[in-house]
C-alpha cells in the first residue's frame, strides 16, 4: 500500500513537460499494430495502462520495440494478429478492454480479457451489447463485467447504432469493430466526445467521416503504418493548472500539451472560475492541436458547470472538485454521473475526502454541490483510484495541515513520476510505502 503524505503549503513554478497522453497511447498501439508497416511512436506514456496495451499485442504476435518513450512497431495488417497463449490482461484500464473488445469481436480466434478487482467491477454491456448486434459472441460475469470471453471467427455485420451515453470508449469500441464489419457502421453521439480515434485513422489512411455528431467507417478498410508524436496529456497537466490556480504566487508552464477540442473542458471551467490560463505556441503534431500552457495564481469563484462541458473534462473532475472547495462561493455540477464508474465512484469518494478536509458539500446522483471553504488537513482514501490520489495532492497547496493519501498505488497506471515532477514543481509531497 503506498501512502501520499502532503504538507501544506508551497507554490507550483517553472517549465515542465507532463507524460504523453495515455488515451492517444493507447491508441497508437493498437492502429499501428494492425497497419502494414512499421510504425514509429515518440511520446509514448510509459505507465501501467498503456504497458499492458503494448504487452496485449506482444502477446498477439505483433513485434514491439520500446526505448523508453520511443516505440517502433511493425505492423501486422487487418487480419494478421495471432490468438494469445494466455489471458489479455488490462489491469486497471477501462479504455483498453473496451477498445480491444471491438477489436477481437472481429478476429478469427477465441480471447478472453481479463483485469484488476477495480476493472472486474467496471460495467462492460455498454460495449457487449452494440457489439452483440453486430454479431460478436461475448461471454461475461454477471452485470457484464469482466473476464470477458471473446469467440472468434464471427461475421460481424454493421450496424447504426445511437450511444444511450456520450463516450468516447463506446464510440472507438464500434469503429474497431467496425473496421472488421461489412458495410458501414454508424455511431451517433448525444453529444462531443475525444475524436482520437477518428483523427488517428485518419492518419492511419482509413476514411472515417465525422459530421454533426454522425461518425460512419466502412469495414475491410486498410491500414498503412505512419509515424505518431504522443503530446503531454492534458489530463495529467490538469492537476498542475489546478495547483498553480490555488497556490499564492504561482507561475508554471506546461510544455507541449495536447489541446485537442474534445479535451479542453477543463481548461475552459476554469477560465470561467477566474483561472489565468494563457495558451501559446500552437502548433498541430500528427493531426493533434498542441501549445505550451501557462498558469499563474488567481482567484477562484465557484460557478454552475456547463453541461456542454462536462463529456470535454469527464476524467478532470477529481481535481476540478479541489478547485471548487478552494473558490468563493458555490460550485454546481450535473449531468456527469458517468463519474459514478470510473476507476472509483468519484462523485462519492471526493466528496467523502473533502467533506474529512472540513469542505461542506452535497453528492448527487449526477453530480455534486461543493460550497467553497478553508482547507484543513486530515487522512483521505483514494479507494485505489490514480486520479483521486494525484488530487488530493494538489489540495495540499491551500490546506492548513497535512493530508494524508491512501491507497495511492494506481498513480503509476497514468501518471509515471508524478511526485518526483510534483516535488521539482514545488509540491511538499513525500511517499510511504507501507
């Protein structure tokens, strides 16, 4: 069991560069592997999730070389991949065995996806059951869950399906599946989710049309290697644009982040808090919108979160949650009870810690009020989730006493050397492993 303890205190400066953004990883593996071709990867998050991604298509036959950061595959084709010796096992991550999922209901062999106790627990049938009506046969747990059993050999057949829930995992689970599909397979979005997906195929030399909320891929299509530059994921870099908000006298410049419009939710909830967030250097790397971020000290207010914004920051919220208990006044969400099956609930597991932190505050079934208050120190758990650890974390910076972090093992699924970069930005954080 590893333990965060944060003192209080300090302020975030300097010039950092975040790890690669892992929803980007994990799809760079996972088109690369069955393009024909040898595709070159830089950027790469080297933490758990995406590990077991790249270690899923070793295990299928695909060629892998890593340096670091820096991964070269050589790809496979469409119909290449060959049946696992063993169980695929994607740890902690929901992206990945929802992704695969679409991905092996195509192929011509049985697999069966397996994960960690928090995964285990994580609902699959939004997945199972689009990809049912496209013909796959998957074998679950009760309620859906994982291990899930993959029966090879099917002949998928496309289908127009509308998404009950805005998800990007959902709609990149049909494309993948849609690639192994005759004819055309179309997904409609209630609303905005990360396009990655689409603008990596795309890249990958697939025709994917995208318009108003309509998404259409033709099966059988071909993959051609290319060459990916992963950027800095916003998602990490949020916990810093947070902390600098917070902490007096703060300056920080995040470097090379990926600021792809289906991402930057959260850096416009906090330019409507009153956050000093400056956007420069922008560039576009391999089809993705990059800059350089600057943060410095502001006063926070609290607000009611658009809920146009809420599917553009849905991994954000944890940390958002702190901004909200440091802001004047009141901050409302909704329409965000995807928070509920995440990693943890973490509607109920942030407001359970704050609420120990001495933050007044109302869960929701979609959502929570959070009225903005004096941080004080206390022992919080984060109930093994990656994005709660690194969160409490930042409310360190505005607390009066120390915060302790359980369970805070996960971290290393997302976030690779986050307390060494935290400390060299001038977090007080120091780990106990117990």
């Amino acid at each position: 069991m590893t333990r965060f303890i944060c003192s209080p205190g300090g302020k975030i400066t300097g010039k950092i560069r975040v790890p690669g953004d892992k929803s980007i990883s994990h799809r760079s593996i996972i088109l690369s592997s069955i393009a024909t071709g040898v595709s070159r990867i830089s950027g790469f998050l080297q933490g758990d999730d995406s590990l077991n991604t790249l270690q899923a298509f070793r295990q299928m036959g695909v060629s892998i070389a890593r340096d670091g950061d820096r991964i070269e595959v050589a790809g496979v084709g469409l119909h290449g991949l060959e049946q696992p010796a063993t169980d695929l096992d994607m740890g902690n991550s929901g992206t990945a065995m929802r992704l695969l999922l679409g991905l092996l209901a195509g192929q011509s062999f049985d697999s069966r996806l397996i994960g960690d106790r928090s995964l285990s627990l994580r609902p699959m049938r939004r997945v199972i059951d689009p990809l049912r009506l496209m013909g796959a046969v998957i074998e679950s747990e009760s309620g859906g869950r994982a291990p899930l059993q993959v029966r090879g050999g099917q002949v998928l057949q496309s289908i127009t399906y509308e998404l009950p829930v805005a998800s990007a995992q959902v709609k990149s689970c049909l494309l993948l599946a849609g690639l192994y599909a005759q004819g055309e397979t179309i997904v409609h979005e209630p609303a905005p989710t990360r396009d990655h997906s689409e603008r990596m195929l795309r890249g990958f030399g697939c025709d994917v049309a995208s318009n108003a909320g309509e998404i259409r891929i033709v099966g059988g299509q071909r993959l051609t290697a290319c060459d990916v530059d992963v950027p800095a994921d916003i998602s990490s870099a949020a916990f810093f644009m947070v902390a600098a908000s917070i902490a007096a006298q703060s300056d920080i410049t995040l470097q090379h982040v990926g600021i792809n419009p289906t991402r930057t939710g959260v850096i416009d909830i906090l330019r409507l808090m009153g956050a000093n967030i400056e956007l420069s250097n922008r560039r576009e790397i391999g089809g993705e919108p990059v800059a350089d971020i600057r943060i410095r000290s502001a006063v926070l207010n609290g607000i009611d979160i658009p809920r146009h914004l809420v599917p553009l920051a849905i991994d954000e919220f944890p940390v958002l949650f702190v901004a909200a208990a440091c802001a004047s006044g009141v901050t409302r969400l909704s329409g965000a009870e995807e928070l509920r099956v995440k990693e943890s609930d973490r509607i109920q597991v942030m407001a359970d810690g704050l609420r120990i932190l001495g933050i007044e505050n109302e869960a929701r079934h979609d959502g929570i009020v959070i009225h903005g208050g004096r941080l004080r120190g206390g022992e919080v758990d984060a109930r093994g989730d990656h994005r709660i650890a690194m969160a409490f974390s930042v409310a360190a910076l505005a607390a009066s006493a120390e915060i302790r972090i359980d369970d805070c093992t996960n971290v290393n699924t997302s976030f690779p050397g986050f307390v060494e970069i935290a400390r060299g930005a001038g977090l007080r954080i120091s780990v106990d492993d117990a």
